[in-house]
C-alpha cells in the first residue's frame, strides 16, 4: 500500500502548502479508490485527499456499508492524521472498528479505529 500512496503523491495538486497528501479507500469487495489535495487559491475550495478518494467510491455506486479502509501518507517526516471535516466523513461512510492506517514520507505508519479517531461522533443518531 505504501507504494501506491508515494506514487500517488505525485499527483497531488498543493501549490499553497506544499503539503501533499494522498490516500486510498478500500472497499470491501477490495475495489479500491484514489484521492489526493486539490488545493485552490480559496482555501475553502481545498478538498481533502481522504474526501476525494471517499467521493470517487460514492460516484461509482458504493453505499454506507461498503467501505472497509483507508490508508493515507503525508510528504512529511511526521505522521498525520485526518483532518476534522474529513473524520466526519468517515463517521458517515465506515463502520467505528474500520481502520485508518497513517503513514509519513518515510513509510512509517501509524493504525487507528475510526473509534479511536473519532471517539464522539456526531452521526445521524443525532438527527433523530
């Protein structure tokens, strides 16, 4: 996976923050689905690698329910983690025990449970 990830960091489009990050859903049946920063003059208009990726298994059919991981790398020595609007997409889309898997440049990594990420999540529950 970490192969793929340093690949698809090349794609990135970060021209503000030189910060690139890329990352990969995998989907249960093991489609898997790409997406890095999108970075824009107006900030707001940034989209997140992790939203991007989750966006393209939406666009190709994939429901709540289907997705089982995501793997992201940042082009930094330090692991990151996701962001807050991109943690709440994954409250939406995966289950709480679906895993995040963070690496750096270097390949380190770093695995969480959505859970751990997210440990009170606003989720449609509270819609009700």
């Amino acid at each position: 996976m970490k192969e793929k990830l340093q690949k698809l960091l090349n794609n990135s489009y970060s021209p503000y923050s030189k910060f690139r990050v890329a990352a990969i859903v995998t989907m249960k049946d093991a489609s898997e689905f790409y997406g890095v920063n999108v970075e824009n003059a107006s900030y707001g208009a940034t989209i997140c690698a992790e939203r991007s990726a989750i966006v393209s298994a939406i666009s190709h059919g994939y429901k709540i329910g289907d997705f089982d991981s995501i793997a992201i790398m940042v082009d930094d020595e330090n692991i990151s983690t996701c962001c807050f609007i991109c943690r709440q997409l994954l409250v939406e889309f995966f289950s709480k025990d679906s895993t995040v898997v963070c690496f750096n440049n270097k390949g380190e990594s770093k695995t969480y449970k959505i859970s751990e990420l997210c440990p009170h999540p606003f989720s449609i529950e509270d819609l009700k």
